[in-house]
C-alpha cells in the first residue's frame, strides 16, 4: 500500500501531528510519502519522513497575497475577522496544492490520502484521484464556522468533482481525548513524533525549585514582536523563584541566555522536558497542548483567537489548565496565575486524570488495520 500524507499549512507542527501515523505505516511494511510547501520540507525530512513539495515556487506570503481577483488574506486583529481569515487561509492552500496531489497520487500510484485536521484540497484530490480520504486531527481544536469561506476559496476545484462542499473523509482519526472535542472519529492515543536534539541530563530531573516552561510553538517567536514579550515574561517567571525553560529556536535561545544566565533556553523536545515541569505556557498551541495532555502537565493558555475558546473552555473546565485571552495575557498576569496554579495541586491532579484516559487508547500502530482495510474495500469496490 501507498500511502500519501498531506502536511498543510507554514506550521512544523503539521508535519510533526502526522508524523505517527506515517511512522507507523511505514514500519508494517507500506511506503510513504509527505507533501508540503517547500518551506515546510525541512520540517519534513527532520523528523524522518520522505518530502515531496507542492505548490512549488509559492510561500505563505505569496498565497496570502492578492491574486486573480481574490483579495489579500489579512491577519485577525479582531474576533470577528477570524471565521473569514481561518476559511481563506485554509482553502487558498489548498486551492493551490490541490492538482498537485492529484498529479502526486497519479504518478506515484498512492492508494489513500492522508491529510491533518485543516489540510483542505486534500479531500478533493482524493475524489478526484479515485482513492480514499483520511482526515487525521493534528491538535486540540475542533473549529466550525469558516467553512462558506472555505467553499469560496475552493470553489473552482470542487466544480471539477461536481461539488460546492467538501466531501466527508472515509475515515476519520482524533488525537483530542474524548470530551475535549465534538468530533466522532476514531480516538488515536498522541506519540510524539517532534524534531530532536541531544538530550542533556538537567532535562531529566526536576529542579528543587520547580520548574516552568515557556514556548511560542514553532514558529511564532519569529513574529515582530515576540522576542519583547518573551523577555518581559521571563523577568516574570524568575521573580516566582522557579527554574524556567523557553523551548525555541537555537539562535533565539542563546539570546535569552545572554540576557538571562539562569534560564535554560533553545530547541527541546516538549517530550522530554515535560515530564518535569509544573506548568507550561503556550499561545494555544494546539500540538503543544496535547503534548502536554500526554504528560500530564498542567497548562497556562494564552487564547489569541475566540475560536479557539470552546475547546479551551472544555479543556479549563476539566481543571488542569487556565486560558488568558489575548489582552488579558500581560507578563504581571501570567506570573499571577503560574503562581496560583503552581500551589493548588488540583491542576496536576486533574492533568493525570486526562493523562490516564488518553492513554486507554491505541497508537498509531493500532490504527492501521483501520486503513488497511479502507483501502482494500475501496478496491473491491472499484
């Protein structure tokens, strides 16, 4: 069997959600292929998977841009912007790598397609390549409301399948433990599959101080900015007394260490630094939060988008996370709720809770029978 995964977006973390999955297919003897953007093939080929680009000589920026009449796709600096920007941005990457999968099944021979949970385009070149559709999450968030938008962008490609909406995938696999999402796929237990670095013996033990971690996910300590916020939040944390970690880029990180000796800093697989930290903030990333998930570490959410409010609500009702949304996320903020989280044990109580139950599932290995047999009912159907 050929299996070809689809890594939409700008996001390494795309590329890292499938990253199981194809592992795990790979290693039952089937062949695999990742198509992405070009600036995601590194990302890509670092985690050990096969790379072939799509959408060839385009960036983010490119495909942002206005063209044939679309308008630019602005950044939502309000809520009411985000339902129009989620379903442009999304369908005008797929409107995009749409007839290169199709030219990619074709060639190559691909039995199934295999896309995360905002890697439109996928499902039409699917239809139109005549093989089977799977739709695997690859975060925490279950978002509905931009879809009209989405159509828009795709309206042209679904024209060619006969369609003005999206076909339904013939298998459908969650990586969001039961009760965090209104999804109805298929529960697949999260294994890490991130880039990886040397692993350093401080990241093994828990520091008698305790110990936070600080992340802006993969790549958006790039945003003008963020550096500024950053700092301002590590002055914060080492004024609670605890060891703190910022998970970033290389070069970044010697940057805060240069300012900051006592932190540690740099690229760190969450999967190992983890396990031995109190709390981790992040800017809703979904990834992140399931990494966290998995190793029953309590959460500090800072929201920027109120789509992303409904699963953070049923994530904070469940009791091992707190949210900031967007303003209400100030440095002096953050350090007020750590502190808070950081001496009330429910938090890591609750996270084991959610940790034990994500846990019952099976990994990826258990889901390919699952595409196995997808695959060869569709074939018997032909």
């Amino acid at each position: 069997m050929k299996a070809l995964f689809y890594a939409a977006g700008t996001s390494p973390a795309s590329a890292f959600a499938i990253g199981p999955l194809a592992s795990a297919l790979r290693a039952s003897g089937h062949e695999i292929m990742v198509a992405s953007f070009e600036e995601m093939s590194g990302a890509v080929t670092g985690i050990g998977l096969p790379s072939i680009p799509v959408a060839r000589g385009h960036s983010t920026e490119s495909i942002k841009a206005a063209a044939h009449g679309r308008p630019a796709i602005e950044y939502p600096h309000r809520p009411e912007q985000e339902m129009p920007y989620l379903g442009r941005w999304f369908g005008r990457q797929g409107s995009y790598v749409c007839d290169d999968l199709v030219d990619i099944c074709q060639l190559w021979g691909a039995d199934v397609l295999i896309a995360g949970s905002q890697g439109h385009g996928a499902e039409i070149a699917a239809r139109a390549a005549g093989i089977p559709f799977v739709r695997q999450s690859w975060d925490l968030f279950d978002i509905h409301g931009y879809e009209d938008y989405l159509h828009e962008e795709l309206a042209d490609q679904l024209a060619r399948i006969g369609a003005d909406t999206l076909p339904d995938p013939s298998l459908r696999i969650d990586i969001c433990p039961p009760g965090l999402t209104e999804t109805t796929g298929t529960f697949m237990r999260w294994t890490p599959h991130n880039k990886q670095r040397q692993i350093d013996p401080w990241m093994l033990q828990t520091p008698d101080s305790g110990r936070v971690c600080l992340t802006m996910g993969s790549f958006r300590y790039a945003f003008p900015g963020a550096m500024d916020r950053i700092s301002a939040i590590v002055e914060r944390m080492l004024g609670l007394g605890v060891e703190v970690v910022v998970a970033i880029g290389e070069a970044e990180g010697k940057q805060l260490q240069e300012k900051y000796p006592q932190i540690r800093a740099g690229w760190i697989p969450l999967e190992a630094i983890l396990p031995t930290c109190e709390v981790i903030i992040h800017p809703a990333g979904g990834l992140t939060a399931v990494n966290a998930i998995n190793t029953a570490t309590p959460q500090l959410i800072l929201n920027p988008f109120e789509a992303f409010t409904p699963t953070l609500k049923r994530l904070t009702d469940f009791g091992c996370a707190r949210t900031l949304y967007r303003e209400e996320g100030s440095p002096e903020a953050i350090a007020q709720v750590v502190k808070e989280m950081l001496g009330d044990s429910s938090y890591c109580f609750k996270a084991r809770e959610l940790a034990e139950r994500a846990a019952t599932a099976p990994t990826a290995v258990g889901m390919v029978p699952l595409i196995e047999d997808l695959v060869a009912r569709e074939k018997v159907n032909r």
